[in-house]
C-alpha cells in the first residue's frame, strides 16, 4: 500500500506480541500506530513505514499497557513512612494526618511521583482515589505526565481519629466533585476520567454515601470506594449501623456494574452472592493485604462465583511500590495456600491486569487487548532479563519473573512516554527536587500539628 495517508507513524517491532483477547494467544510480529489508534497488530512485517518512528521489541514481549484498579498517587510522599501499622492505625496515625498537612504543591509532587512511577513500570491506565483538597492538581499531573486516569477526590465527613482539616459539608463536597468531574471528565481527548470516592464506610454519613452514588449515576462516572478490608474495620460499620459492610454500601447504592469495591476480603456469603448479582467488581490488593496484615481475599471463589476481580497496587505506603508484576506475582501465588498451585494461572493474572480491568472500569471498546482501532496503549516487556530467561510460556515469564526493570518502552495514546527504559520529555532531576521539597515541607507542616 502506497497512500502514505494509511501509513502508521508509530510501528513496533519484531516483538512476542500477546494481544490478550485471550489466554495462550501469541505470536511474532509487529503493531502499527496512527494518529493515537492501533492500525495493525500483525504476524508479519508491516511494510510502507518508512516515515514511521520505529521502536525495537526484540528479545521483548508486547502487551496492552496494563491497568490498575485501585491506587492513591496522591499519597506517594508518605511511601516508607507508615510501616508496622494495620489499617485503622495507619489510617488514623499517619495517612489522615499527611493527607491533612499536603498543600496544592505537595498534591501535585506526590501525584507526579506516583504516575512516573507507574509509567515506568508498564501501568498506562490506573483508577486512582485523591485525597478531599486540590484534585485539580492530580489531573494536572495526569495530564502533562501522558498517563490515562480515572480519578477522583475522596469524600468524608465523618469518622473517629480523622483531622477536621479533612472532614468536609457533604453538599460542598459534592458539588466540589462535580466541578472537577465537569472540568477533567473526558479531557486530554478522553484520556482523563472522573469517578467519585468515597473513602469507606466509617468516613462517610448516609446521606453523603447516598449523594455520592446519585451524583455518578446522573453524570455516568465510576463509583470506587473500598470495603471489608479488615476485620476492625467491619466490626466497627456493624457497631455504627447494626449491617454488614457490603450491606451498609448496597443499602446507600454502593453496589452495582459501575462500582470497583477495593479488597473485599472479609465478606459474608451473602456478600458475595449481592456483589455477584449487581455485577459489582473488587478490586484485589494483595501486596496492601498483606504489608497491613488485612488478611487475603478470596479471589478464586469470588471468580467461581461470576465476580469481576482485577488489581491494585493501592497507596504507596502500604504496600510500598506502584508495581503491577508485585501485584501479578502474588495473585498467581498466595491463593495456592488455599487452592492448591493451580489455583489462578499466569494468563488469567494477566487478563486480570488488562482486558478484564478494561472492561470493569468500562473501557473494554478503548484499551485492555491490542486489537485495531483500539487506543495505542502498549507496552514492551524485556525478556532476556536473567528471571525471564531462559525460556517457556511468556505469561509464566512475565507474571513470575517480571519486574518493573524489565519494561523498555510504554506508549499512551500513541504517544512514546518511556522509551528503552528512561521517560520521555520529564526532567527527572528536576522532578526529583520537586518531590523531595514537597515532602520536607508536609512534613513540617505533620510535625507542626503533632
Ligand atoms: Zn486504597
């Protein structure tokens, strides 16, 4: 074909492509890129690219960028500041307190901070949760860093321990949402997203649960919050409002095809048969589970019972890195305590962490496979490290041997941000500085209110 209108000007090549449109399927070959859109996901040489930027995946396997169901950016300052602590300590010791001591510029350090971190490790699509102030400022980081994110700014108004620097007017609140939802949904050409957060149960009243979930439904934007994480945590929504967590959020419209849950470890049978009903997805967060001693949902049963489960790395100190293949590694292992090594394979954690995610986060049409005239969201995986080598199933490879120091390139939207390991068009050093300042000064402002 010579129209060098149908050229691509992106190409990547000669790379072990895994489409995953389903598990097993992979082969040699090439995928074209035009103007942000997969033109061609072939097993042959693309020809008629000579105007193209060509990107080496040699010795490399080629994927959809990966997508993460659940991650806090905007708490990356704190990352190895809260170890030894489960979760309502951590929460109410450390998290809240920096939460409350952050200003406009230590937002939008902490969110660069986590997005980079992303990015360079293969995560091109995340669902993220903000703290209640200056969101603006996530989605500036959002938008200038490349990243596709679905964000939102956390809700509270209530909650023992918490700072009332964090507390806000639910109507306030809501219509502070609203805004941000109004000003970034659908920006950076549909690369942003807005979905509302309420923290969790114990953080917010009836009525701002419920103002949420009116507020998503009316404008079609994600609801993410997170629920039966720990045991305390349970026992204290029962203590307050005489239901079970998973009751307490469906009675308040917290249920439902556009609802991401994250962990969902501690649940009641019924539980799982309401959450499998209303087509609810959890958001599985095992490196989080199992630094806070939350304990370890089970993942496999709730798959048995036809709910939807993808992963998250969840907030930077509680885990503490943004990484996919730390999250991959452990799904495909911790539930053979229970289940026995076959208990979730390589490539059902790999369709957890692309096609399944892009679905849940209802953006199956966009990304999560490498098909034409999906978005060019694709990431090549070296696989020549020494954990990868010296061969067999790439997913084993990958989801087993991976590591965020494995991924040469990461392209968003057809737009190169990582090439041969190092991001494109961010001043590293410079960056660095910012976030070093940003967390000198929250921390003053901790120590100050201490
Ligand atoms: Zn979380």
């Amino acid at each position: 074909m010579s129209d060098s209108s149908f050229s691509p000007d992106l190409v990547i090549r000669n790379g072990l492509v895994l489409p995953m449109v389903a598990d097993g399927v992979h082969f040699r070959g090439e995928i074209a890129i035009r103007d942000g859109r997969i033109t061609a996901v072939s097993d042959s040489t693309i020809e008629d690219c000579s105007t193209a930027r060509i990107l080496d995946a040699s010795n490399a396997a080629v994927l959809p960028g990966f997508i993460q169901g659940h991650v806090h950016v905007v708490q990356s300052l704190l990352r190895h500041q809260a170890d030894g602590l489960e979760l309502l300590d951590w929460l109410r010791l450390r998290t809240w307190p920096y939460e409350a001591a952050l200003d406009g510029d230590g937002v939008e350090a902490a969110a660069e901070l986590g997005i980079v971190e992303l990015l360079c490790g293969g995560t091109t699509t995340a669902l993220d949760f903000g703290t209640t102030h200056d969101h603006n400022r996530v989605f500036r980081a959002a938008e200038s860093l490349g990243i596709r994110l679905v964000s939102g700014k956390t809700h509270m108004d209530i909650g023992a321990g918490a700072p009332v620097a964090l507390l806000e007017n639910p109507d306030r609140s809501l219509s502070d949402a609203f805004e941000l939802g109004q000003r970034w949904h659908g920006a950076a050409d549909g690369r942003l997203r807005y979905a509302v957060a309420p923290r969790f149960a114990l953080s917010c009243s009836p009525g701002l649960l419920r103002g949420c979930a009116e507020l998503a439904r009316a404008n079609g934007w994600l609801l993410q919050t997170h629920a039966a994480e720990n045991g305390a945590e349970v026992e204290e929504v029962r203590a307050l409002s005489g239901l079970g967590n998973i009751e307490f959020l469906d009675s308040h419209g917290l249920v439902g095809d556009d609802v991401i849950l994250a962990h969902g470890i501690h649940l009641e049978k019924a539980d799982v048969r309401r959450l499998a009903e209303t087509r609810t997805t959890i958001c599985h967060c095992p490196g989080a589970n199992l630094k806070l001693g939350s304990g370890i949902a089970d993942v496999p049963g709730l798959i048995q019972s036809g709910i939807a489960v993808v992963l998250g790395a969840d907030g930077p100190p509680c885990n503490n890195r943004l990484s996919i293949f730390h999250e991959m590694s452990l799904a495909a292992t911790i539930h053979g305590l229970r289940y026995g090594p076959t208990a979730l394979g390589p490539w059902a954690v790999l369709g957890m962490a692309t096609r399944d995610a892009a679905a849940a986060l209802h953006m199956g049409d966009e990304v999560g496979t490498l098909e034409n005239g999906k978005a060019g969201d694709v990431i090549v995986v070296e696989l020549d490290g020494w954990s990868a080598l010296p061969g067999g199933d790439p997913a084993s490879r990958i989801v087993f041997g991976g590591g965020p120091h494995m991924v040469r390139h990461v392209v968003v939207a057809g737009r190169p941000l990582v090439v041969d390991g190092k991001l494109v068009d961010v001043d590293a050093k410079a960056l660095r500085h910012r976030i070093d300042e940003a967390w000198k000064a929250t921390r003053r402002r901790m120590e100050e209110v201490q």
